[in-house]
C-alpha cells in the first residue's frame, strides 16, 4: 500500500501494472486503495465485463476512451480524484495497448491494472507498452505480515526497535507462529480464515480450492497439446524437492523427459508466477544472471500451498519439537526462505552454487545479488549449526558477509551472520548497510 502510495505522489508516475499469481490479492489491494485514498475508483474487470471491449476498438486516444469508460460505468472521472482500476487486463488487448497513450497523452488520469495471466500476455503480445508503464510485484503475504495478520504486536515491536539479541524472550512463540506459516502460507484467503477461526481444517479445504483453480487455468488458457506437460511439471515440482539433491532432473519427472519437450511448459508456469527457477552457478561474479548454468532447482509460489500438495498433516504441526522444520527433507524450509527473499527484496538476483564436483561436492542454497555484492545464504532446518558447505564457499571467495539461517539465535562473528529463520526476511537490515 505504501508503494502505491509513493506511485500516487511521483511526479513522474506512469500508468502502474500489478503482477501475481492468482489470488495473491491484487483486486483487493487496487480496490481497498482507490478506496482509502481516492475520492472515486472506478473498476473495470476486463474478463467479467467484455461488452467495455467495443470501446477500445475504434482508438486509442484517451480523452474518448475516459468519455465512453464514465458513460458506460455511469461515473464521474476526473483526473486528480478517480482511480481507473483495469483488472484482467489481459484480456483485452486494446486496453492493454492504451497504456501507452495515456502514459505519452494524458499522464494526469491515475491508472492501475493487473491480472492473473498478465505475464503471460506481456511476453505473447509485441504491443506491450514498455517504457510506459510502472510494474510491480504482489507476492503472498510474509511471515511479517503473517504475524501482523494474526494479531501478534510482539514481533512487529521487534522489528522495529531491530533489538534481534532479544528475540530469544519471545523464541518459543515465534517458532510456534512459524510452524503454522509452514501449514498456512501466505494465501490471503488461508491466513484470514486462519486469522478468524484457527480452523486448520478450513484453511487446507481453501488451499486445496486454490490448487483446484490454478490447475483450471491449465485447461483454459493452454493450447491442448501442453496442458499434459504443464500438469506433469507442475505435480512433478514437489517430489523433485523431496530428494536430497534438490535440482530438477527431468528424466524424475517421467522416463525419457527432456529439457527441449518442458521448455514451453516451464515458461507458462513462470510467467504467471506458480513457480520460481533458481539456477546453478560456479563461479559467483557479477552480474550473476552471466554466470547461470542450465541445471536449477524449482520452487513453488507458497509455502502452504506445498505444504498442502505434499499432504502435511495437522498433526505434523501437534506433534511437538520442530520435526515440521526438517520434514520432507528440509523442502518447506528451503521453499519458506526462498520466498522471504523475494517478497522483501523484489529486485535481487536468487542462484544456488556448486562447486567443481571433481574437489568434492559443495553447495550453498542460495546466492543473492544485492547492492552490487555477492551473498551466501546457507539455510538449517534445525538448530545444527554445521555449515561445512557455507564454509568451503567462505574460504574460497572471501564475501564480506555470509548469511546463516536456522533455529538458533541471532549472532555475527568473522563476517558469518546467523539469523534465525522467523528473521531472515529481515536480513537486509539486520546484517548489511542501509
């Protein structure tokens, strides 16, 4: 909200375009915006209304475009104060088009669109504005939000005196509230019904509604001879997190599968935002994107919702101890870490490196770019502190910092921060310079 805050007041503000999975709350935060900060929203959702299609059609100049959208929504719009909300933008074209014309012709209308399959229409369509538009990222809430949506004041205190030496006083209740974001996730509507009712058994019946849906996409907007290798890859995602050596083997997924037959599938999955690939890299200079290998690993976009495709039990989460932080070979942690990461450094660059296998296999599972330096993440599913991997990367590339995450506590020495996993979202200001 704070970010479309900022893009309301720039004097430079073009028109701004939401990217996201499926239900991650793109509609809701457009609506509750325009809501709290305009003084009228009108709403536009392009798949549900496509009679509004017509208006586009004849051209693209703004002022007739704003005539016939306040004719035929029956609104007033004015430019300082009505938000136009295009949701399901890509399912118009046109509309998707016009972007750019207002960008150039009537920057003064304030414009905000998303939708679900827009990643996929961005790169189908040659008449994308770029340059034109602003474009930012909705992920599924993180662990800060999910603790600020359950209500507990204690962790949000924390991080804004950033008094990490004291986290230990809240410890238990901290990892209590992370094994649940394990089951829950960060799917608005899992974390509301588990925000109301505690009800864990609602909140699978809602992810499992989730899934469904996702996988209806698949039917709908693929062309027939792919759907059978979208839903191969994507059932396929979470064993291949299971092994032990997480890289994404294809010949796993189905016996004689090769790389040249998924790369379509691969890019359908990305593109509307149900996976993420992080890519393998040896030698880690910069920019890292030049030093990506093939091999990758694949993750999902939530937490809960692996949690829920790999059957993990409520009772997992009874059973006491922290099991639920190793179970299914440390995946949902991997998969937790990853997306702490991505929803609180939206520009960073995510690898994992390997070394030469001929010296012995070492791996760290994440390598991130941030403000020009390479940084180690190495991640612990429990309290065992042994980083023999972390340490043959330290030893050979000397990073300024080396980040890692487990259950233990809060500490730095000789350049090794270990942050403990409920944290680790905050990394940036916790262990580097603002």
């Amino acid at each position: 909200m704070s970010e479309l805050v900022s893009w309301k007041n720039s004097p430079n503000r073009m028109p701004l375009v939401i990217d996201g999975a499926r239900q991650v709350g793109k509609t809701w935060l457009m609506r509750e915006f325009g809501k709290l900060h305009y003084k009228n929203t009108v709403y536009i959702n392009l798949d549900d209304e496509r009679k509004l299609h017509k208006i586009f059609e004849p051209d693209l100049n703004p002022q007739r475009l704003i005539k016939g959208l306040a004719f035929e929504k029956e609104q007033e719009i004015t430019p300082a104060d009505t938000l136009i909300i295009f949701d399901e933008i890509q399912e118009c074209n046109r509309a998707l088009m016009s972007l750019k014309y207002f960008c150039e012709n009537a920057p003064e209308y304030h414009i905000v669109s998303a939708g679900s399959l827009l990643g996929v229409a961005i790169h189908k369509e040659s008449s994308y504005p770029v340059g034109k538009v602003q474009t930012i990222s909705l992920h599924p809430l993180n662990f800060a939000e999910f603790m600020d949506a359950i209500g507990e004041p204690r962790y949000k205190k924390l991080l804004e005196n950033k008094d990490y030496n004291l986290s230990y006083t809240i410890e238990e209740r901290l990892i209590d509230a992370l094994k649940h974001y394990y089951f829950v996730g960060g799917m608005p509507k899992a974390v509301l019904a588990f925000a109301e009712r505690s009800n864990l058994n609602d909140v699978r019946r809602i992810q499992e509604d989730i899934l469904r849906n996702f996988e209806l996409d698949f039917s709908k907007h693929i062309d027939a001879p792919s759907i059978p290798k979208v839903g191969l890859l994507w059932e396929s995602t979470p064993n291949q997190l299971a092994k032990e050596n997480k890289q994404f083997v294809y010949r796993d997924m189905k016996q004689g599968a090769r790389a040249s037959q998924y790369e379509s599938a691969f890019y359908w999955l990305d593109k509307v935002g149900l996976i993420h690939k992080v890519h393998r890299v040896e030698t880690p200079n910069l920019p890292l994107s030049a030093y990506k290998k093939e091999a990758f690993k694949v993750y999902l976009l939530d937490v809960g919702l692996l949690s829920a495709k790999v059957k993990l039990t409520i009772d997992n989460l009874k059973g006491g101890g922290t099991s639920v932080f190793s179970h299914f070979k440390g995946a949902l942690t991997e998969q937790y870490v990853l997306q702490e990461l991505k929803a609180s450094e939206r520009t960073i660059d995510i690898c994992y490196w390997t070394n030469d296998r001929s010296k012995g296999i070492a791996e760290v599972d994440f390598l991130i770019q941030h403000n020009g330096e390479i940084i180690p993440i190495e991640v612990k599913s429990s309290i065992n502190l042994k980083a023999k991997s972390l340490r043959v990367y330290m030893d050979y590339y000397s990073p300024r910092v080396a980040i890692r995450t487990s259950l233990g506590r809060y500490g730095y020495h000789d350049s090794l921060c270990d942050i403990p996993l409920y944290l680790i979202g905050q990394f940036a200001k916790i262990c580097l310079p603002s």
